[in-house]
C-alpha cells in the first residue's frame, strides 16, 4: 500500500518518493506479489496521494502480473463517466490487471473543495457504482438519480475485463457492509467485526451467495527483522507521523467510529513485526480468525529509507510467502 507522503525534513523530494514507489512496485511484480494498492486524501501539506490514476498507469507500464487497485478512493470526489474511462483506460494499460476500491469519505473540506455536500456522500457513491457497471457494459448509460441524471451516454474503450474492473468497498459500520452485500463486491472492512465482517457475511448468505467467492482486504504492516528492537523504533515513529493526519481529519469529521465496545472484536490493523517464523504465525492465525484474504502491507511509510523497505519487501517474498501459499 502506498500513500506516497513527504515527511517533512526528509533528505528525498517528492519526486524521490513517486520514483521510489514505481521502483518497488516493479520489484513486487517479480517477487511474486498479488497486488498494489493505493490510498487517496488530498490538500495534504505531505503530499498525501491525492491522484491515483497517473502512479496507477506508471506502475502498470513496469509490471506485467500484478494487480493495482485502491484501498481507497473517494468515489463521491470523482464524476463518475469520466472515472468510468480513466478506469478503462488504466484496464487497457495494464490489460486487464485494474481493481477500484471505493470509500465515501468523511472529511468535510475535501466535499466542499469539489462542490459537494458531505451529507450527500451515499446517493453520490451508490448512483456512481451503478454508472460506471453500465459504463462499462455494451451500450450507452441511462441513468436517472438524485445526484446525476445522463441519458444516451457510451464510453469508449470497454475495459479488457468484462463488466470492468472489480470492485471492493470499504466499510466500517453495518451500513457500509450491507452496501458491500447488496452489490456484490469484494470487502475492505475497518472497525468492529460484528458491525463489518458478521453482516456482509449474513447478507450475501440470505441472498444465497457464498462469501468464500469474495475477497476480504485488511491494511496491517509487515515487518520480517531479526533484531525488533533496532528496526521497530523507526517504523514505530514512521506510523505516529502518519496516524497524526487522521486525528485532525476525525476532530473535522461529523461521524463517530467507535470501535472500543466492551464485547467488540476490532479487525487488527496494528504490524506485524518479527523474524520470518514469528510472521507467519501470526499472518496465519490472523486468516483463520477473520477470514481475510488479502494484506495490504506498507510499501513506503513517510520517512523511511526506501532501500530498508525494499529489503523488507524482499524478506516477505522469499521467507513468508511461500509458507502461506
């Protein structure tokens, strides 16, 4: 996963970090990893990635197997025929290697900057999934919602994929899996397990679907070191510089997520840190508790030495892997 900051008084430049980015993405298409994701906030004094699509056509111009999606984009930020083609379009790139994960945002300016009302975020996320699957079928797009109408509208190219490119949804409450359910998608789920994992379950259940047939995606760091107590204290400091950007945007935020109830079971997100045996335990147990089946692992936290991550990375292809495959 990649944020793509700048952490200020670092030795790189911004471009350093993009290059950097490129670079291990290129490498974890060799080493044999499944996917890059990349994650999207803007009017970040960082840098935090607030374009996706041009990293997205960069690294799929340096790779040939592995997928790219988002964990997340804010899919009411976006017009939803033009996302509808720069998709398409990063499909035919990458032939066919495109997924879009979808967040509906929560950060009041970011609405406000592109002329939308947060307290519209649900119409403007849900009208725009059902835009783009008609986008991307044969024939034009006829849609009439609250937040857009378009009538005789046809999008060129189709995507490689048939239907698109997959989708996942991100959910930290009940409402959010539901939606996930109701059209079909794979899960990006935050929070607690009994308001994210349990009712997405339940529901594709009660529609007689099999949620062994989805994908389950959770962001938790992976570290493979053989002395924590040198390694850790650096990504320990990388992750306090980052969760800080968080803290203001929840203080701006009308939602309350509160994930600490007394008979809650949070998802982990915190990292994984240890010599290879110790992280394969854990990654293990971790699948067989909550099902999931993808780990978006921080590629490049602010502020760390690329060359240190990507020795990391390496460490996790060829030590861990293997072991869980």
């Amino acid at each position: 996963m990649y944020d793509c900051r700048l952490r200020p008084g670092s030795d790189l430049t911004m471009r350093d970090v993009y290059t950097a980015v490129v670079r291990q993405a290129a490498a974890a298409d060799k080493l044999g990893f499944d996917f890059i994701w990349f994650t999207e906030h803007h009017f970040v004094e960082d840098g935090y990635l607030p374009a996706f699509q041009p990293v997205a056509g960069a690294v799929a111009a340096v790779t040939e197997r592995i997928r790219i999606s988002n964990d997340i984009a804010l899919l009411p930020l976006y017009h939803p025929i033009r996302l509808a083609e720069e998709l398409a379009v990063l499909d035919q790139l990458s032939n066919g290697r495109m997924e879009f994960g979808i967040g509906m945002g929560y950060v009041p300016k970011e609405f406000e900057a592109f002329g939308h009302d947060v307290r519209h975020r649900v119409s403007l996320t849900e009208e725009a999934i059902e835009i783009m699957r008609q986008a991307w079928s044969d024939g034009p797009v006829d849609f009439a919602g609250k937040r857009y109408r378009i009538s005789g509208v046809e999008v060129f190219p189709k995507p490689v994929q048939p239907g698109g490119p997959p989708l996942w949804i991100a959910a930290m409450k009940e409402p959010g899996a539901l939606r996930a359910a109701r059209y079909g998608t794979h899960l990006l789920p935050q929070g607690n397990r009994a308001e994210v994992l349990d009712p997405w379950r339940n529901a594709l259940l009660a529609e007689g679907r099999d949620p062994s047939d989805y994908r389950v995606g959770v962001a938790r760091g992976i570290l493979v070191t053989d002395d924590p107590e040198r390694d850790w204290p650096q990504i320990r400091d990388a992750e306090r510089y980052k969760m800080k950007v968080y803290e203001r945007f929840f203080t701006e935020t009308p939602d309350t997520y509160t994930f600490a109830k007394r008979d809650a079971q949070p998802i982990p997100q915190t990292w994984i840190v240890g010599d290879a045996d110790h992280v394969v335990a854990e990654i293990e147990a971790f699948r067989q508790e909550y099902g999931v089946t993808d780990i978006g692992m921080a590629g490049l936290p602010p502020g760390i030495d690329p060359d240190f991550m990507a020795a990391n990375l390496e460490r996790i292809a060829t030590e861990v892997l293997p072991r869980l495959r």
